[in-house]
C-alpha cells in the first residue's frame, strides 16, 4: 500500500476538521462535495474505508503520535567515538 507523506496527512486533517468546524455538511453544495473529497481522499491515503477510522490513522502517522516514536528527540551531545586504549 502506498503511504501518504506525514505533511500531506497533516494538511488533510486540517481541511477536513475546518470544513466539519464551519458545518460543511450542512453547507453549500460546494462545501459538501469539499468535506466528501477531502474525506475520500483521507480514506484512499490511509487505506481505510470510513473517515473516522481514517482520521485515526492519519493522526497516529503524524510524528510524535506515537510513544516509541522518536522523531521529535534530538541527541543532547554528539556521540563520541571510543578510544583505542
């Protein structure tokens, strides 16, 4: 399966919680069809078939999402090689 990149993942979920927060749903035709593409899309990149599920998995792909994930660690010192003594 092919995995959408965390920024794209990103601005989807941004689209797709603004336009649910201004009542697309209940909106113009316009932002109606906006709120179902932008859903279907957020299916298609996580593989899933329901946009609850999807945000779930949009979300848990973002970095930081995850307690083992340690993308936002940096090393506090550069590492130092041993020496040969």
């Amino acid at each position: 399966m092919l995995m959408a990149h965390p920024a794209v993942l990103k601005d989807l979920i941004t689209q797709y919680e603004t336009l649910a927060l201004l009542g697309a749903e209940e909106s113009t035709p316009r932002a109606q069809q906006r709120l179902a593409d932008i859903s279907y899309t957020l299916c298609v990149a996580t593989g899933t078939r329901d946009v609850d599920m999807a945000l779930i998995a949009a979300r848990h792909r973002l970095s930081g999402a995850r307690p083992e994930d340690d993308s936002l660690l940096q090393e506090s010192a550069p590492a130092v090689a041993a020496s040969g003594a």
